[in-house]
C-alpha cells in the first residue's frame, strides 16, 4: 500500500513539473516576440496587445552578462510625448534567480494605457547581480526606452 501511494505521489509530482514546464518552454522563444532590445546586460523581447482594461506586455528578459542575478524588478511606464507619466506598472517575473544565458518570462498589463503616437514605453529593470563570487554583488538598475508604436529605441 505504501509502494502504490509512493508511485502515484512521483507520478503526481512528474506531471505537475512538466506542466510547469511546457508553459516556460512557450515564453521562452524570443522569436515569437516582434519587438527586440539588446542591453550589455538584458535583451528584452515583447509584445503588446491592446485591451479593454490596458495595454498588455508580454515578453522575455534574457541575462546575457552576469553569472548570477537575483531579486529581479521589472517596471514599464507608458510616457506621453511630453514624458509626462500616463500608466506605470511593477511586475516581479518568476523564476527570481537566473544565471547567465538564461530567460526569464514576464507578463504586465499598464491598467488604462492606451498608447498615441509617439508615446514611449520605459522598461526599468533593477537586480542583484554576482560575478559568481563570494561577494554579495550589486544592485543594478538599467533603463530602456522605445517607441510605444515601433518598439524602436529613443534618444531623449
């Protein structure tokens, strides 16, 4: 009796973790993204969809420089042309630890944002980042900034 609850526990465990995993192996094609952006630190990949309650972002940040980066932050705030603030949101994207090379998803919805021409969006992504020492690494935060429209950068 205690061998079958054992085997239906594996098998319960096995299937739960491979359902968590087709649904990583989905957000994890940057190709499936059209707007691109490549950081010393992060390429950014995402897309926008226009909803009824906002705009939703959905995308991937790929850590192409550090050995390890913890404690990820990621904040998007659509800007008027003015750079005047119109929706901002903070997302913490799962999993909170990514070495280099890998990906991590992440899916945020600026409630009410309904970007016009020439609005930008700003992604601002903080960590804690680690060379693989022993040190306790930096806490580091990079700015992007894009055309809402095109996803092309934005010299300001």
């Amino acid at each position: 009796m205690a061998r079958a609850a054992h085997a239906i526990t594996l098998l319960a465990m096995s299937l739960l973790l491979t359902g968590c995993g087709a649904r990583y192996a989905q957000v994890d094609n940057a190709a499936a993204f059209p707007y691109r952006y490549a950081n010393f630190d992060y390429h950014l990949a995402w897309r926008t969809t226009q909803l009824p309650e906002g705009l939703a972002i959905e995308g991937t940040l790929k850590n192409v420089r550090y050995a390890v980066i913890e404690s990820l932050q990621l904040t998007v705030s659509l800007l008027g042309r003015d750079g005047a603030l119109r929706a901002k949101e903070t997302e913490i994207p799962i999993p909170q630890h990514s070495r280099q090379d890998e990906i991590v998803p992440f899916s945020i919805i600026l409630k009410k944002g309904a970007p016009e021409k020439g609005d930008i969006l700003e992604f601002a992504i903080q960590y804690r980042a680690s060379e693989g020492g022993k040190e306790n690494g930096l806490l580091w935060l990079t700015t992007v900034e894009v055309d809402a429209a095109t996803g092309a950068p934005v010299g300001r």
